[in-house]
C-alpha cells in the first residue's frame, strides 16, 4: 500500500451565517451553448463582506419530495475575489454545504461551476435532460446561495446565452432579448421555480385570447420539427383545460401560466410542478401519436393543477425554510393523491383530452394494478408517503412486493370516494368541487403560498359536509389488506370486471414502455429485451418461482416474442393445453418453468351496475360555469 502525503485545507468552525450584502442582487450567468453535450457553465457574482462564509448547493427540491439535488454533477467550482483564488472545504456532515474564508478589502466573490448532465433517463430533473436539438435548464443546478437567509430574501439576476439559432420559453420575467437573455431580478424561490426549455425545433401557442388575464401559453422544444405538429383539436382541449380549472377552483394564482414541453426520445420522461410552469417532458412522438393523444393525455393536466395544490396550498412540512431542511412527505395523499385524482382524472376527462370510454379505463387500470399489488399486505398507503423520498428511487424489480408511490394512484380511488360520499350525504347538491373552491380558491392573483395541515383537510371537508372525515382518512391510510379500496368507483355505479379484451390505457402505456403486459394473466411485466421487469406476488409466475432480472429464452419451445408468449397464453385456456413452459437465462444458467395458468388473456374494464345511479359520469362532466 503505497503512502501519500496530502496537505489538508483546515477551516476553524465557521459561522453558519452567511455575511453578505442584501442590498445587491447576486448574478448567476448561465452559459448554455454546450448544452447538447451535457455541459452547462456558470458564473456567479456574490456581494459579500470580509469573513467566514457558508454555502450551500440546493439539496430538497420542491416538488420532487427528496433530496435529489444532483450535487453530483457540480464540478469545476471555483472561487476567487480581487483576481486570487478563495479556498474551500466541503462539510463532512453536509456534502452540500461549502465552506470558505472571504479575505479582507472584498466586495464580490466570484464563483466559477459546470453542471454536467447526466446521460442517464432514470430519474427526474437531475436525469438526462438535453439531447442534440433541445435541453432543459433548471436554475438550482448552476446556482450557490448564502446560509442564513431564506430564499424568498435573497434576489438573484439571471441570464441566460443559448445555442445559435435556439428558441427558449420560459416564465421569467425578460429584461432584455440578444444573443445571451438577461431576465429581471427575482427572489430565489422564483427562480429555482422557473426552469427553462430550449431549442433549435420552437413552437409558442397561446392558450387564452387576446389580452385575458391571467394568461396561458404551451411553448414546446422537439427533437424535430414534425414533433411540433400538435393537432388543432387537442389544442382547443388545452384550452379548455385552462376554463374547466378555473370553474373547478373559482382562482388563479398566477400571472402568466407556461406548459413548458420537451419531446425526444433522449431524455427523462416525466413532469415537475411550479407555481407559474410546469416541465412536462414526454417522448418525440407525445403530440403526434393518435394512440397517445387518445389515451394518455394526463400530464399537462395534473402537474397544472399543482399551481393550486401543491404550489398555492401547501403542506406546512414541504414549504422547508430553505432547500437544505429535509421535506417531510406525510401529507403527499393530499399533495399528489388529491392532484392526480383532480388533473389526472376528472379534468383530464373535462377538458376532452381523454374521453368518458379512456377515462373509465384509465380508472380500471389503476383498480386493478392496486386490487393484485402484493405489497399492500405489509405496507400501509400512509407508509408509501412518508417513505417517498426512497420510494420515488427505488428499482421497478420486485416493486409488487415492496409498493411504490401508490398514494398518486391509490389517491384517486380514495378522493373519488370522498367525493361520491359528499354528493351522497347532499342528494348531488355538493360534491368535492365545493371543497375545491373553499381550499383552494380565494382571490385571484399573482403566486402566493398558503400552508396548511391535515386538521385544516378534515375542517375544510367538514365545511363542506358534517362527517367523521379523520376517521375516514385514518382508516383507509393506515389499513393493509389484500384488497384495494373499491368502494369509491361501486358507489358511482361502476364495478372492476376482467375479460379477454385489452385495457386501451394499459395497452398505450405498455407500447411507450416498449413492455409486454402478461400482469393480470401469468403475472409478469416484461421488457423489450424479454427480461422480468417485475413478478406479480401469488400469481402463476410468483408460484414458479420466477424473479426479475431473469431474461425469457423461449416460450412453449420457440423463440420467445411477445406475440408467441401472447399466443401460449390463450392456448393454455383451450380443452387440455399443456401449461405455458417459459426457457429462461437466470445469471448464464438456463432454466425451464411451467405456469400452471389456463384461464387465457385477463384484462380490468369497468362494468356499468344498473342498481346504482351513474355518479362517474356526472363527475366527470364538463362544467359550464
């Protein structure tokens, strides 16, 4: 073992606060010309005085409930004041937290960094984001700040250069347009609130006419230009995204609201909620797939109505002081449950973007995925939230037995429990819109935050309708059974039935993951390149002992391809068929598995029950006020 001698920089325990001047706005130049090979530079100026000096790199990212600030791919960081290099420490503790000494007769430190884009798609705004035509830029990856101070305190001036020949969009406020964009000062909350897309492919398209106020616009950056062919039918549905939102909440709570879009097949594939914007990321064909448009159109609409609840509405233990206290994700059935139930679900029918038929079968799609989902048997739904912040990253192997976020999907079979149990309880003369206007409402206007805990949740519900809204929630987040929460889609006249025919959600979610759907038969998600994404637990394929990771060689004998396995599954139903007889390759040893599985192709729909009045599609009407 060989001996080296390394020179240690030692700092005495420094002040936790910062000493810096409030009275000039700290600039950040982000140079992002590079950006098409995963390389963004930045440089700082920060007026400080003379002494110690802590700073820190955003760590708990709002909206994304963990602490995924990609701290990985700070590199290059330099500081210097008066033309001399500053030295720095890292914490120990804190890998986020940087430590200096800022010399005497200083005015300004200068800070130097690179971010380097991850190549890898996995994950959220820390994951691949740039490809050769387009890029996305979020602030806190190329910003610094001072301890001590919160960032609603702390005023930051930005600019921005981009490549030749791109378009950006973004809803920071421009100061003045050129080949780099300076943007108007803004506090640091706004700005890490504010992510910007660009790109050579550009496409603006106004969601509200003429000088309406608040206004709404898409811009959208492609991987080509056809990406950018958004249909004019699904243009008028966005709009009427924006009037069914409003007739949901009665406000708004923005000035001006952006759909920012990324299409490419090269790049992370998820949306991230801010007050005034939403980054909606999506593959190259997203707007031009006719499967796609008529099937999965929830995004947009979720993550915009994150501007009321989420951005507006917030749980006091996620509005953290600054971007280094840990979040605590115990209220996210509300955050995301009650967000994906209302964007998700009920506006992303009432606005047209997915019809009565799809939105019935996006319902029974979850119903039965949560209905066969093993790991509910252990873990309670309340769990899957305040565990988030390692859910969110956990691998898609044995995601069946461990659960994942299921407060998102779970959210909406409980909120559409909620909401037929109001209009119950009133003969239909109220229903959770009621609650809608109430907790999120109020007076029009520009961003605002107003927190709020789970008392405030049960008081507003019972504003609404008198009930025991606390026993209600306790028991359905903290029970664990074999079986999901039914009852909201029974007590709006529906039922879960299972048949021969495919789920067309399911089936346009499995094409955009190029995967093979045997879940509700044989019990297995399986990807393109024919490995065991996940077994389902106390299915045919969990009682022959297959696992994830191992990669299907053959089906019944013949090399294996989704339609054969498709084909060997319907067989198994016919007379006295053999089992389905899988060859696998399990770490270069191979391996024969019979499926003792004969009841053919099994899908979930939803089935109309005559004895009850149809509550489903009454709440999911259009609103014409």
């Amino acid at each position: 073992m060989r001996k080296f001698v390394v020179a240690f920089l030692l700092f005495p325990a420094l002040s936790s606060v910062a000493d810096v001047d409030l009275g000039k706005p700290i600039t950040v130049q982000a140079d992002a010309t590079q950006i098409s090979r995963k390389i963004v530079h930045a440089h700082l100026v920060m007026p400080v005085k003379p002494g110690p000096l802590t700073l820190f790199y955003p760590k708990w990212i709002p909206g994304e409930h963990a602490p995924t600030g990609p701290i990985q791919g700070l590199v290059g960081l330099q500081l210097s004041a008066n033309g001399k290099r500053v030295p720095w420490r890292r914490d120990l503790v804190d890998l986020y937290t940087i430590r200096c000494e800022i010399p005497a007769g200083t005015a300004n430190l200068d800070i130097d960094l690179d971010y380097l884009i991850p190549v890898d798609v996995e994950g959220y705004s820390s994951a691949e984001a740039a490809s050769a035509m387009l890029g996305m830029l979020n602030w806190n990856q190329v910003i610094l700040y001072p301890s001590g101070f919160s960032p609603d305190d702390l005023t930051y001036q930005a600019t921005l250069k981009v490549p030749p020949g791109w378009h950006f969009g973004t809803v920071l406020p421009i100061a003045t347009k050129g080949d780099t964009v300076q943007f108007k000062p803004v506090s640091l909350t706004t700005l890490v609130d504010s992510p910007v897309v660009m790109g050579v492919h550009y496409r603006s398209i106004a969601l509200t006419e003429g000088s309406t106020n608040p206004s709404s616009e898409m811009d959208i950056v492609a991987d080509s230009a056809a990406a950018l062919e958004l249909p004019d039918e699904k243009i008028a549905q966005y709009r009427q995204l924006i009037t069914q939102a409003k007739a949901l909440f009665g406000a708004t709570h923005y000035t001006h609201y952006h759909f920012l879009c990324t299409l490419s097949d090269s790049t992370f594939h998820d949306g991230i909620e801010h007050h005034e914007s939403s980054l909606n990321t999506m593959p190259e064909n997203g707007f031009t797939d006719k499967d796609v448009l008529e099937r999965a159109q929830d995004l947009l609409p979720h993550e915009y109505v994150h501007s009321w609840n989420g951005k507006y509405r917030r749980p006091a233990d996620l509005a953290t002081p600054d971007f280094q206290e840990p979040m605590k994700d115990d209220l996210l059935w509300v955050y995301e449950g009650l967000t994906e139930y209302l964007g998700g679900f009920v506006l992303t029918a009432r606005s047209g973007l997915r019809d009565m038929e799809m939105s019935r079968e996006y319902l029974a799609g979850i119903a039965a995925q949560l209905d066969q989902a093993s790991g509910r048997t252990w873990r309670p739904l309340q769990d899957t939230a305040d565990n988030a912040s390692f859910l969110y990253d956990s691998p898609k192997q044995w995601r069946d037995r461990r659960r994942y976020v299921d407060f998102y999907p779970e959210g909406v079979l409980l909120w559409l429990e909620a909401d037929a149990l109001i209009r119950e309880k009133t003969n239909s003369a109220k229903s959770l819109d009621d609650f809608c206007h109430a907790f999120h409402g109020g007076e029009s206007g520009g961003p605002m935050l107003k927190t709020y805990v789970a008392d405030d949740v049960m008081n507003a519900l019972n504003d609404v309708v008198p009930d025991d809204w606390r026993s209600f929630w306790t028991e359905r987040l903290n029970a664990v059974s074999t079986k999901a929460p039914m009852k909201g889609i029974e007590s709006t006249g529906w039922r879960v039935i299972y048949n021969d025919q495919p789920n067309h959600v399911l089936e346009t979610l499995a094409k955009q993951e190029k995967a093979t759907d045997a879940w509700f038969s044989l019990g297995l998600e399986i990807g393109d390149d024919s490995t065991i994404v996940d077994v389902r637990g106390n299915s045919p394929a969990d009682a022959a002992k297959l696992a994830p990771g191992m990669k299907i060689i053959a089906v019944n004998s013949r090399s294996y391809s989704a339609d054969r396995l498709k084909e060997a599954i319907g067989e198994a139903a016919q007379g006295s068929k053999p089992p389905v007889e899988l060859l696998v390759n399990n770490a270069d040893y191979f391996q024969t598995f019979k499926l003792d599985y004969h009841d053919g192709p099994r899908y979930p729909h939803l089935e109309r029950d005559p004895s009850r009045p149809d509550l489903l599609s009454e709440i999911l009407k259009p609103r014409t006020n």
